[in-house]
C-alpha cells in the first residue's frame, strides 16, 4: 500500500543551526502538508502547498521556515535557525482533493533543538 | 479560534465495552474527518463524513455529525485492547481553505 515516509526519524540538533526534513509524498497526490506536534498537544497546521507554492501557511510558519518540492518526488520543510521551541514532531501528510479530503500522514520526523 | 475540541481529555474503559468520543468545532465546515494516532506514530485516517451527513459507519465505527450544534461524535463498539491510541478530530474548511485543524484529541486506553 503507498503511504508516505519521512526522513530522518528524529534529528537532535544545536539551536541556531539549519534543519532539512524531507518526505516523499504518496505518487499521485497533488497536494503536500507539514503539520507539527509539540509533545503532548494538538497537531497544528503549518503550510499546505500545491502546484509547487505555499496555498496556505500558518501564524507559526514564519520566514525561518520554507517548503520545497526540489525534484516531484520529494517534498523538504527547512527550518533556517532552529530555536528552542521548535523541538517538536513534524508531519508530513499528502493529498488528492482540494476540499481537504482525506490525509495521509508519515511517520513524522521527530526534532530536538538543543 | 479553537476549532475540533474533543471530550474528554482522556477516556479508560475494559475491554469489550463501547467508546465514545465528543467534538466541538466553531466555524463552516466542508468536512469533518477522525484520525487515530498510536504512541509517538503518525495519524491514521479513520472515518470522514461530509457537512451534509449526518450518520456514518465503517466497521465497528460510527460517526455522527450535527451541523446545528457544531459537534460530532466518534462511538467505537466492542473495543480492543488494540484500540488504544489518541482519536482527534479534524476539520475541513469550506471550499478553498485546504487545511485541516485537529482538536486536543482524546487519549483513549483500553484495559484487557
């Protein structure tokens, strides 16, 4: 069955340093998502792109993250200067409907900012 | 605004008996969907049911929607000691909003 996977499972890193999380999307699927989860909290939104840019991003999405699809296979969330509080799982999830049917979702990329 | 708040917080039953898990959301939806998540594991499409919708089952899952009071409930029958995880519920926007907010989630655990 395809599914999506995300590289790597967790990451520790030194805060201000650059992070790159990537995922490869199931193959059909048009529509690309980074959703993060704080340990113990909900799932929040970050950006949802399509047609290779950004459709939507979130208040949490700031100039120090960015998305990018480098060759239609994969899809990469780079966090420019990690903080703190970016510690965190992040999700990668894929789609076919423009009407937010329904997600499928990686594994997630765990991170830890030192 | 919050939106796909779950009740409870967490929920403790044995095996065998039913589970039920409440939503509230606060603005227009297209969709409302539930997803399971196991421990530290991505999350698991269970059920979407639409806003004109107002009942759906799938295996031993049923959902109900009530667009009037914004709610929706997940009941899984006869639960399994496998059925332990956290259900959130999710919401879709109307037409053009892509995105899906999840709610707090329920963490649900089933004794043997």
């Amino acid at each position: 069955e395809p599914e999506v996977t995300q590289t790597p499972s967790h990451q520790v890193t030194q805060m201000g340093q650059e992070v790159i999380l990537r995922c490869v999307p199931i193959s059909n699927h048009l529509y690309f998502y980074w959703y993060r989860q704080i340990l113990g909290q909900k799932v929040e939104f970050l950006v949802s792109f399509y047609n290779n840019e950004i459709s939507e991003k979130s208040e949490i999405f700031d100039d120090q993250f960015s998305v990018e699809r480098p060759d239609g296979s994969n899809f990469t969330l780079k966090i420019r200067s990690t903080k703190l509080e970016d510690s965190a799982m992040y999700f990668c999830a894929s789609g076919t409907s423009a009407s937010t049917g329904e997600l499928f979702f990686g594994e997630g990329s765990r991170l830890t900012v030192l | 605004s919050q939106q796909g708040e779950e009740d409870p917080q967490a929920l403790s039953i044995q095996e065998g008996e039913n589970a039920t898990m409440n939503c509230s959301y606060k603005t227009s939806i297209n969709n409302l969907q539930w997803y399971r998540q196991n421990s530290g594991r991505g999350l698991v499409h269970l059920i979407l049911i639409r806003s004109n919708e107002r009942e759906k089952h799938s295996g031993r899952l049923r959902v109900t929607l009530d667009t009037s009071k914004k709610s929706s409930s997940l009941l899984i029958t006869a639960s399994r000691a496998a059925d332990t995880a956290s259900y959130f519920c999710a919401t879709g926007g109307i037409q053009g909003a892509q995105k899906l907010v999840f709610g707090q989630g329920t963490r649900l655990t089933i004794n043997p």
